[in-house]
C-alpha cells in the first residue's frame, strides 16, 4: 500500500478501468481510495463494478477527492478537461496523463504554473495484467513522482522511464503493437486451418505459441536472434517457413508498421 494514496480518474473507459483494478489487486491502493467520472453512466457504473471506488458526479470533484490524477480520455478532450479542472488543482496533485500524442508542453499551457505532470503511453494489455508501459516527468514532476509511477504502472506489467521525444516511438511499439501481434496470431491460424486444423485449435495453438515466446525472450535474456536459431535446424521445417517470411519482407513490413505509426504520433502531437 501506498502510504494511503487516493487515485483520481478522469475518463472511466476500458484502460482506466484496467488501470485501477491492476493497482487494487495489487495491493497498492485501497479501492475505496479511487474516484472516477465520465460522461457516460454506463463506463462509468462498469468502472466500478470492475475496479472499486467511488462514481463522482463532475470531473471536478474527482480532482478534489484525489491526489494522482490520471487524465483518461480522448485526445481532443484533454485540455477541455483540465481547463475544467485547473480551479481544484493545487502542490498535493500528480497529474497524469494517458492521451496518446498530447505532449507537456501542451498540458502544462492549461494547468497552474507549478502543476507536476507526467505523460504516459501504457497498452490495452494492461486489461490482463501484460502491459508494456512507458512515461515521461513534466518540468515540475520530481524523482519522487517518476518514482511512484513506476511503482504504479510496475503493477500492470513491465514499465520505464524515457526522454518525452521518444514517447512517439513508444507509441508506435508497444502503444500500437498489440494491434499488430493480433494480426500475426490471426495468419498463424489461418495458416493452420489451411494445413488442415480446426479453426479453434489453429488459434489457441497460435495464441501460446506466441505467448511462449514472448516469455522466452523475457525470462531468459537471450537476443530474439539466438532464439530464433535456436529452433532452427539444418534442412528442417523452421528454415523453410523463415525463407518464405524473408521473401514476402515480414521483418522490413514490420519495420515500416512502428515507424508510420510513430509518425503519425508526432504528427498528431504537433497538431
């Protein structure tokens, strides 16, 4: 526990949802300490059914009940949002944001001189516990603040600290990745249908398979690389799936995918 840490979330949908219930199960906040808001009743009333706390009636009346505010909600809304809010904003909040492409500098211009912000680009796996998350510290957010979101985030799976700039490359990775795993798990089970497995079968053996590789290059620190070979006989089958992936240029697809995505976050940023 958190030295009785009061969380505030401003938007109550899927990813604040997932938020607060990692911190709860993980024994970092208690959930009568969570207050959430929303425009909708029903993500709202489905916030707290899934993590706890309290349904609030205004945005601001979350920010006078909490310390850390999480700012969850669409791009476009976020400084609406925290214009809304700046009144009930003071030295004891932490203000965290979660708008994917809304840069410091941008919230920083709409909250009290002095406010301590950080910018985060977490994943939706963060809604089964495997997010991969990374944040960045606002000019007046302390050691003490970065700190206490990666104890947050640590909660949700793995997370660390970067330089603002690469926030759009996060994005980009992990922040759109999932979406991107997704479609190789679907191929990978359309190809086991079309070698003749039942479709249930194709995606389950897909969705472990890509699963327990992941764990493979997190659990035992070898270079994907070394994995890869590692399955790789001479003359076998593993060879002659990796040529026909060289040849249709899967890894330079892949390449291209983060880098069009992170563009599109700068872009977005700059907007």
């Amino acid at each position: 526990m958190i030295a009785n840490l009061k969380v505030g979330f401003v938007g109550a949908g899927k990813m604040a949802t997932a938020l607060a219930r990692g911190f709860v199960r993980a024994g970092l906040v208690e959930s009568d300490a969570i207050s959430a808001s929303d425009v909708s009743p029903a993500a709202l009333a489905s916030f707290v059914r899934e993590a706890g706390g309290r349904a609030m009636e205004s945005n601001a009346a979350v920010a006078d009940a909490a310390e850390v505010l999480f700012v969850a909600v669409k791009p476009a809304q976020v400084a609406g949002v925290l214009q809304e809010i700046a009144p009930q904003l003071s030295r004891r909040h932490l203000v965290v944001s979660i708008a994917a492409g809304v840069p410091l500098a941008r919230l920083q211009a709409v909250v009290p001189e002095g406010t301590r912000v950080v910018r985060v680009m977490p994943n939706t796996p963060a809604i089964v516990g495997a997010a991969a998350s990374a944040y960045a510290l606002g000019a007046h957010a302390t050691v003490a603040d970065g700190e206490l979101v990666q104890n947050l985030l640590a909660a949700l799976g793995f997370a660390c600290q970067v330089p603002e700039p690469l926030l759009d490359a996060v994005t980009g990775l992990s922040g759109s990745g999932p979406a991107y795993v997704y479609m190789v798990i679907e191929a990978l089970s359309d190809g086991g249908v079309a070698a003749g497995l039942p479709r249930e079968v194709a995606t389950r053996l897909a969705a472990q398979t890509v699963l327990g590789a992941a764990r493979m290059v997190m659990e035992t620190g070898q270079h994907p690389g070394v994995l890869k070979d590692q399955v790789t006989s001479p003359g076998g089958t593993t060879i002659e799936g990796l040529h026909e992936l060289e040849k249709a240029g899967v890894r330079a697809a892949f390449i291209a995918a983060v880098r069009a995505a992170t563009d599109k976050s700068r872009l977005l940023g700059n907007k």
